[in-house]
C-alpha cells in the first residue's frame, strides 16, 4: 500500500470553502485524497491547526485521516504564514518518523513546496507538488505576487520528482513562464462529485431559495479581487433587464477581502442595484448544487483561474457559463457551445453573452446541456488514478537533484 502524506498547510480540506482562505484547493485536497483512499492508497493530511479546540487527528474515512499541527496563532494571516513553515515542518517530520511514516509527499500551494522541499532532503522522500496557482500567472493578470513567493517557487519548481498541472492549458503556461522543470509535469484534471452536480428542476431550487422567477445571474467564489466580482455587478448594471437579479454565494477573503466588499457595495449602490443583488454566506458544498440549479448563467469573471471548479460544478449542473478567457476555462468551456468566454474582463462583453442566453431559452437550455454532457469526462476517480499513477512511476527513477 503507498503511504502518501498530503501537506495543506495554509487550508484544511475539513474547513469550509469560501470562508477565510478556503475555496477550489479545499475541494481538491478533500476530493482527491478521498478517492485515492478508496482505491486503498493511505494518505494523511498535514494542515494547519487554525482555531482552538480541534482534534490532533481526524479519521475521515479509512486510509483517509486529517492532521492539525499547532504553528503560529490561530487565526494568522496567510501573508505571515511564511514565518511559521520551518515550526509546521519540523511537527511533520516528527509525525512522519514516529508514525505511520510515508514513502511520497504531495504539497500543494508554495507554502506547503517549501515544507516538502525541506522533507524530501530531510526524509529522502520523492516530491510532488500542485501548485494551483502561480506566482508569475498571477501576475498576468494584474495580481502581482511577492518576490519571496516567486524565489519560494523556483526552488520548489527546482526540485520537484513531479509537478501535477489542472489541464493541457496551465501546462503550456507554466512552460512558456517557467520553461522545462526537471522534474516530470502532470496533467491531473480535478473532478466533480455528481451526486450532488447535475441538472435538476430550476423552479423547484428557485423556490427552495425564495428567488421568485426573475431572471437569475449567479456568482460563487471568495469575495476578493482576483475573483471578480466587481465585474459581475457591471455586467448586471448593463444588462437592459431591469428585473434581473444577481445572487452573489461567498465571503470576503484574503487582506484585500474587506476592501473588495466595500467597493463592491459602493459600485452597487453606484448603479442602484440594491434590490437585484443578494449575498448569500458561503455554502457547505453540497447544498451549492441548488444554487447551480435556481440560475440561469453562472458569471466567472476571475483575472486568472488555474482551473475553475465553479464552472465545471455549473457545468455539470446544466447551467451554461460565461467566463474570462483564461486559465483552465480556456479548456472547461466550449465557447458557443457550453457556454461563452470572454477574451477581457469588459462588463460590456460579459453582458452581451448573458443577455444572449436570458433572450433564448432554447439556445441557453441547449448549452447547458452540452455542458451537463461535457462535464461527465471530469471525475475525482479518474483524478486519483492519475495521481497514484503519477506516484508509482517516482519510485522507479532517480530523485530530481536540487538546481
């Protein structure tokens, strides 16, 4: 059996997404290590104890256990966890050798890299690293990153056995970016958990949520500015349908959160939107599958998206997307048939796109179908499969020498 231990230091994949810091990398982790554990690989997840109170472990399933590592206060911003990633490292390691041990680590975000590059020299443990996002892609789009984090994630890059990547599209941008890794570069698409994600009946989730029949626009993610929500409430603002609403599903996240929602209400009350915008707090995963369902386009308008979980849960649900042309939705989305990209952020183009589909029920009915269809090629399995695959092959070549 392989042992694998999963580090999420920043986040837990037990806390809820869309509150704090917690959002697609949280639905990852959990999913992912989830389905490896049922296909009887054992993995234990290394995070950061991040309130009073919790257990040091968690059992969540059987070879699925959680563990809360006490490193720094609390409630630490994630822009001072850096000064606490030796302290967080030190307590795995310990766990590693005076417990169940493992014979691979997986990191994901450059701050769990920089505990597995220590680990693997330390352990002699082969390296795995997802990233989910990137300093220099971010900075395409506007969010300009620290150079601490870019230097933290060339080394990771450096040593890493293997980078696991979204989709082909975050693989030709990490390689135009950071040019050839040492190590192997993976492609392990995330998944969507079908139970909950499918197309249902749009009345009966709009009166579940007291929605009434208007024209519906919906908007899930944390609320900061790379997500872009700003864009969301001028694409509403333009659109010529004075009793179209826009519910908004998430919180404020990240030191820019707070400053983010009040500029956004400011732009709200800008446009004498107040009735036509509702804020919902953020939803146990499950239940968003109503959310999905009440609305007739779901808006992703984010400056850059590794992936773009939202779009694939709206996907899967039949509700077709309109998107930024970036990232991973370059490959989720297929413009005019599953849903629209945009190639800006122009609130302009976004409205044109969803007044389209609001004008058109068959052409939107028609889209969202394609995507209920498309999204079945995406599947926590099949992710996991990847991953131990990816695993396995480490084992039977040479370790990446530091650069």
């Amino acid at each position: 059996m392989q042992r694998v231990a999963v580090l999420s230091m920043h986040t837990s994949p037990l806390a809820q997404p869309g509150v704090g810091d917690g959002g697609g990398m949280n639905v990852y982790v959990r999913e992912l290590v989830s389905s490896l554990a049922s296909s009887g690989v054992d993995c234990t997840t290394y995070t950061r104890a991040w309130r009073e109170g919790l257990p040091d472990v968690v059992e969540v399933e059987p070879n699925h256990r959680v563990v809360h590592i006490p490193a720094g206060d609390f409630d630490l911003p994630k822009d001072e966890l850096l000064g606490v990633v030796d302290n967080f490292t030190d307590s795995v390691a310990w766990h590693l050798q005076h417990g169940t041990g493992a014979d691979i680590v997986h990191a994901n975000y450059w701050l769990s890299g920089l505990v597995g590059h220590r680990l693997k020299h330390e352990l002699n443990l082969p390296l795995v690293t997802t990233f989910h996002t990137f300093a220099r892609v971010k900075g395409l789009g506007g969010d300009i990153e620290s150079p601490v984090r870019e230097k933290a994630e060339l080394e990771i890059i450096g040593c890493a056995d293997a980078i696991c990547v979204s989709c082909e599209e975050e693989q030709s941008q990490f390689t135009s970016l950071y040019g050839n890794a040492p190590g192997a570069i993976e492609v392990v698409a995330p998944g969507v958990e079908r139970a909950y994600f499918s197309p249902g009946d749009r009345r009966g989730a709009r009166r579940a949520l007291g929605l009434g029949d208007n024209p519906t626009l919906l908007f899930v993610g944390r609320i900061q500015p790379l997500k872009g929500l700003d864009v969301a409430v001028q694409t509403l603002a333009a659109l010529d349908m004075p009793d179209a609403q826009l519910i908004v599903v998430g919180g404020a996240s990240g030191t820019e959160g707070e400053n983010e929602m009040q500029r956004v209400r400011a732009l709200i009350s800008e446009h004498g939107l107040e009735q036509r915008v509702h804020f919902y707090e953020p939803q146990p995963h499950h239940l968003l599958s109503t959310f999905y369902r009440a609305a007739d386009v779901v808006l992703v308008p984010s400056r850059s998206e590794s992936f773009g979980l939202v779009a694939l849960e709206a996907s899967a649900s039949g509700v077709p997307v309109v998107a930024t042309g970036v990232g991973g939705l370059l490959n989720l989305i297929e413009h005019g048939r599953t849903g629209y990209l945009v190639p800006a952020r122009d609130p302009n183009q976004f409205a044109s796109f969803t007044a389209r589909l609001l004008n058109d029920p068959l052409l939107a009915l028609s889209m969202g179908t394609a995507a209920a269809e498309r999204a079945k090629s995406y599947s926590w399995k099949a992710a996991a499969v990847k991953a131990s695959r990816v695993y396995s092959e480490l084992h039977v070549r040479d370790l990446v020498a530091c650069s």
